[in-house]
C-alpha cells in the first residue's frame, strides 16, 4: 500500500496527526478494530531537536520540540519537513529528559542540549484506552555506546535473553 514520496511538504509543526491526516486519525480506531492485535505504521520521524518546550493543553501535557524534523507518512509515502515536532508523550518526556541535563525531575525547564531521534510509530487496537488505541514506537537508532543505560547493561553479569521473531 506504500506509495513512491510524492515530496516534501512544509509544515508548521509536525505530529501525527498532521502527517497522516485529520480524517484518518479520527477513523483510526475503527481502522484497527477490524484487524485486532495487529499493529499499523503511520509515521516514520527522523529529528534533530535543538530545545524543548513543555506545554499543555485541554487534552494534555505535550514537549514540542524546535529543530529540524523529516517525517514519511508510512501509508502514503508522502514526506513532510518542519521545525517543530510534537510526539507522542511518553517518547516526548524520554526525549526531553534527556536533553535535560538535570534528568526527568526538571520537566518545567526549557530543554537547551541537542537531540537527535529517529523513529517508527504507529498503533494498534486496545478497546480500553479512551483513545481505543495506542502508539506503538519503536527506535531506529541503536543506544550509543556510552548512554548510561547501556553501559549499567553492560556492567551487569547477567547474559542476554534471546526473544523468538514473532
């Protein structure tokens, strides 16, 4: 079903919504209800965000982040660039607090530290979110060789867990 990109549109601020579409997003629940379980890529991102700025709104609490932000609508090809991008909340907080070098407790702070990112979302059918759906993302940066997390892995004597291919 994915297209040829069909070029780069300009946008004021990227999110999903905005990428894949407003009428898509509305009907996405009844999309996913017909194929439950099964997970649906929306947008891939690719960013470098210089700052981040934590707001909320009615429906929320949200980072946008200011950069420079390539996104590819996965089920149309069609490949959108801005300089704002505001992700799903929870890799927007795992973003900030990283660019945050005071960590996940300053989260009124203006985030100044460069960051770059790059990933896949999409979502699936969960009957209990309001939404009636979830964001399933997935990294296409492997961990860099001296994030903490990876190295406190890597000091661990503890072997790796194979997981089966599903």
């Amino acid at each position: 079903m994915t297209q040829e990109p069909v070029g780069n549109a300009l946008l004021r601020r990227i999110t999903v919504r905005d990428v894949v579409g407003k009428a898509f997003m509305k009907d996405l629940p009844a999309h996913l209800s017909k194929a439950p379980g099964k997970k649906l890529g929306l947008m891939r991102i690719l960013g470098v965000a210089s700052r981040a700025k934590p707001g909320a709104t009615d429906k929320g609490e949200y980072v946008r982040f200011i950069g420079r932000f390539k996104a590819t609508n996965l089920l149309t090809g069609e490949v959108f660039q801005g300089s704002q991008c505001i992700l799903p909340h929870f890799v927007g907080e795992m973003i900030h607090a990283a660019m945050t070098s005071g960590g996940p407790g300053l989260s009124g702070l203006e985030a100044q530290s460069e960051s770059q990112f790059a990933f896949d979302i999409g979502a699936h059918f969960d009957e209990t979110a309001i939404t009636r759906y979830v964001y399933d993302v997935a990294s296409l940066i492997p961990p860099a060789a001296s994030d903490a997390l990876t190295l406190l892995e890597q000091s661990l004597n503890v072997p790796q867990l194979a997981l089966k291919a599903a």
